[in-house]
C-alpha cells in the first residue's frame, strides 16, 4: 500500500520558534510538494520539488524553506514561527513519467503557533 | 493567474443524487480532478478527466466537463453517508509540476 506520512499529526509552537515538519514517501516518486491548508482558502502551494536537492517556491513561500537531501524525504522549517502560520499542513508526491498529475498525500500536521 | 472556485457548502439527503460544481480559468488547463478529503485525512483522488472529454462515469460517479464554460462537475448517485467529506477540484497541464486546487466543497449527507 503505497504511503506517505507526516512526522506529526498534531503539533504546538511558540512564536519564534524553529519548526521542522518531516515528510516521507516510499513510492520513490520524483516530486514532492507542500501545502498549507486553511478553511476558505483551500490547498496554497507552498514550495514544490522535482528532485533530490531542487525545489521551487510555490505561491506562499514567505516565512517558510525547505529541504530535500534524500527522494523520499522532504521537510518544511518555519524558521520563526508566527501565529499567521497556524494551519494544517499537507505533503504530497507524484510520478514525473505521468500526464496527469495524481498527487497521493499525506494525513497532515495540524501546527498551533501560540 | 488561474484560479478555481467552487461553493463551499452542499447538503443533500441520503439516497439523493449529488452534484458539486467548479468552475476554473485556465483555458490551457490539460487534466482536470477530483480529489476527496475525509476527516481527518489527506487527499485521494477520486477521478480524473481529460481535457478533450467532456463525460466521464466511474460506477456512482460521473463527470461532466464543458470546456467552452470551463465548467466541471461531479454528480454522485445515491449518495451515502459514508459520501460525507470535502471535494476539491483541481486543474493542471500535461506534464505540469503545479496543479491549482479550488477551495473544496464540504458535503453534508443526512440520514
């Protein structure tokens, strides 16, 4: 069953603290993406992979960085956390080989910045 | 920029037929999709339509694409409560890294 997961699925922050939140796939899927998921907004892109060490900044990049040293992982920092960044977080991956772009997605992180 | 929208709330009862409606701006969008969101749950994909289609039936779903309004919708038969959960639309082009999620619609399903 193929899978992605999220270190966390509930997590509490202080402001100004450094987040990390951790994703993993084991579908050794090429791309991989992450999205802040906020009620009334739907899904907002906030930075996108398509390979080991590559990555792009998606439409709401401020205040966030990523990393991806290894394909399966790829990990979001929020390097001072504020409480505007207070959402769920969503990761995702997809095939490169494919038309169509079915993303397969994780269970989430809730974040609480307090 | 592209976008896509949808409403954002729909209530129907259990056994009536469904229809959750999306419209997007791309003209050049490729690959149109649904995705569905359970409680506490990432996305799934639920279905997909290419862009030179214009239906699309997979057992209770059907998908209907009129391209000149750049309109979609996704029409569930008898539904059940088990059907209760949010449904994003999405749009993106071939090969494209990007797809454009609308804000979803939170179906209701009472019993």
């Amino acid at each position: 069953d193929v899978k992605v997961t999220q270190s966390s699925r509930y997590l509490v922050k202080r402001t100004g603290e450094k987040v990390f939140l951790e994703c993993v796939q084991d579908m050794d899927h090429e791309n991989m993406f992450w999205y802040r998921q906020d009620p009334g907004l739907g899904l907002r892109l906030i930075y996108f992979s398509y390979d080991v060490k590559m990555k792009e900044k998606g439409d709401i990049p401020e205040g966030y960085s990523v990393s991806r040293e290894k394909k399966e992982r790829f990990s979001l920092i929020l390097e001072s956390a504020s409480t505007n960044q207070t959402s769920m977080y969503l990761c995702a991956s997809s095939r490169r080989d494919r038309s169509y772009n079915e993303q397969f997605f994780g269970p989430g992180t809730r974040l609480t910045v307090l | 920029g592209e976008d896509v929208e949808q409403s954002l709330f729909l209530s129907v009862r259990e056994g009536d037929s469904s229809v959750i409606n999306c419209t997007y701006t791309d003209s050049s969008s490729t690959y149109l999709y649904w995705y569905k969101q359970e409680p506490g749950a990432g996305l799934q994909l639920l279905t997909y339509i290419f862009s030179n289609m214009d239906m699309k039936q997979d057992q209770r779903l059907t998908v209907l694409l009129n391209k000149k309004d750049k309109h979609l919708s996704l029409r569930i038969a008898d539904t059940q409560t088990g059907d209760s959960a949010i449904y994003f639309c999405a749009e993106s082009n071939t090969g494209g890294f990007k797809t454009i999620f609308g804000a979803g619609t939170r179906l209701f399903v009472k019993a």
